[in-house]
C-alpha cells in the first residue's frame, strides 16, 4: 500500500493552517503544522516530511531565515506562501532555494496542485513517480556526471547540492544535448504544471545552476548555454 505523503504548513495564521489542513487531507496527504521556523525546523528533525509550506512573515524566525536554515540540511520541495508579491522577494525566495511561490489571497485547490506537482519531482514524494526512474543509465560528459538512480550530480569530482527543481532542470537539458527549450517549455516539461507567475523564474534558477556548477568546474558550468531571444540548451563542446 503507498505511504501517504507527509506536508508540514509552517504558517502562523490559524485559520489558514485550518484551512490547507482541510484540503490536503481531502487529497490523501498527511499534514503537519507549526506557527513559525523553530518548532517547524524541529519537526523536520524529527519527523519524515515530504513538502514545506512555508509563510515569510512570521513572529519568532521568520520565513526567509527558516528556509535558508532548512536549506543548509535538508532537501526537501518548499513552497512559499506569502502576502508579499512584489519581484525582488519572489527572486530571493528562487535564490534561496525555494521551489514555487504563491502569493495570498490564493486558492486552496490551486496550492494542492501545486503540492501534487512537486511531490511528483521530488523522489521522497509519494505520489506519481520521479521524472528520473532508477533504470535510467548515468549520463557522463567531461568534468560532469549525472546519475539519475540516485538523483546524484559530480562535477569535476565533486557532488553538487543542488535542490530538487535545479537537479530536475539539470537532468532534463543533459537528456537532450544541442536541443534549444523555451522557457515556457521549460516551465511545462521540468516544472510540470501550467506555471502562474513570470518566466523568468527560469532565468533565476539557470543562474543559481550555473553558480553552483561553476564552483566545481568553470567547464561545467559551460554545459549550460543561453539562446538570445529563446531559451536555453545544454551544450557539449566537439
């Protein structure tokens, strides 16, 4: 029997914790809540936990401080829920590594969705599968290796921490050398939903790739080649 997937709502607003509480449960998913970062990362420590819901603004640590804490140990999809929609605090949330952004007011069908989608990207989530199945042979070019069983990236001879969404990107650009992908494509075939919000979450998470693949090896980072007025593809030099 498959194990329900487990979501903690890290949100200090009661009644919206009530209300994602009652939602998720309607789609047979587990829920977990704490009102600020603290008891949150705690029960992470503690507890198998598949997805955060995470708010910014809270009393105690707040939402920026409590993800990038909980970024330092642990690799799990986070999505942000937040009354702030303006772009600079959408960009740092990508930076810090989040995987998906909602702004409040929001629909609670929406942000099951959401969490459906990004269950089904990350392998610790139960619903669906992994977009790399464990069949899947590793994928080697010179300084970079891809081994898809265990979602596992080397460069240069060094493991890269990347986060679910960047590993997932990574993976998808590698199966299809030379190949040019639109950003909305990128949206559609890594993010795996109709996306809401600006494209250029894209362009943000292709940069934080490029960073974390240009400290283990400048060649590396050079897989990654952007196409002006398209999109993006991965490139293997002859």
């Amino acid at each position: 029997m498959q194990k329900k997937p487990t979501v903690l709502i890290i949100e200090d607003e009661e009644k919206i914790r009530r209300m994602l509480r009652l939602f998720l449960e309607q789609a047979e998913i587990n829920v977990l809540e704490a009102t600020d970062g603290e008891p949150g990362l705690a029960l992470i420590a503690q507890q198998r936990i598949d997805l955060v819901i995470l708010d910014l603004m809270m009393p105690g640590m707040d939402g920026w401080t409590t993800c990038r804490k909980l970024r330092e140990k642990w690799d799990l999809p986070i999505l942000i829920l937040t009354a702030r929609g303006e772009e600079a605090d959408r960009v740092l949330g990508f930076e810090l590594g989040t995987d998906d952004y909602v702004v409040k007011p929001f629909s609670p069908r929406e942000i099951v969705l959401r969490v459906k989608a990004l269950l089904r990207r990350h392998p610790g989530g139960a619903i669906g599968q992994s977009p790399a199945t464990g069949g899947e042979e590793a994928l080697h070019f010179p300084r970079l290796s891809l081994y898809p069983a265990g979602r596992k990236v080397v460069a240069a001879g060094k493991v890269l921490p990347l986060s679910p969404l960047e590993y997932n990107l990574l993976l998808f650009l590698a199966r299809y050398p030379g190949r040019v992908f639109t950003r909305d494509t990128l949206l559609d075939r890594v993010w795996g939903y109709d996306y809401i919000g600006d494209s250029r979450t894209v362009d943000t998470h292709i940069r934080r790739l490029r960073e974390k693949l240009a400290r283990a090896s400048t060649q590396a980072a050079g897989y990654i080649a952007t196409v002006r007025g398209t999109g993006y593809k991965f490139e293997v030099a002859p």
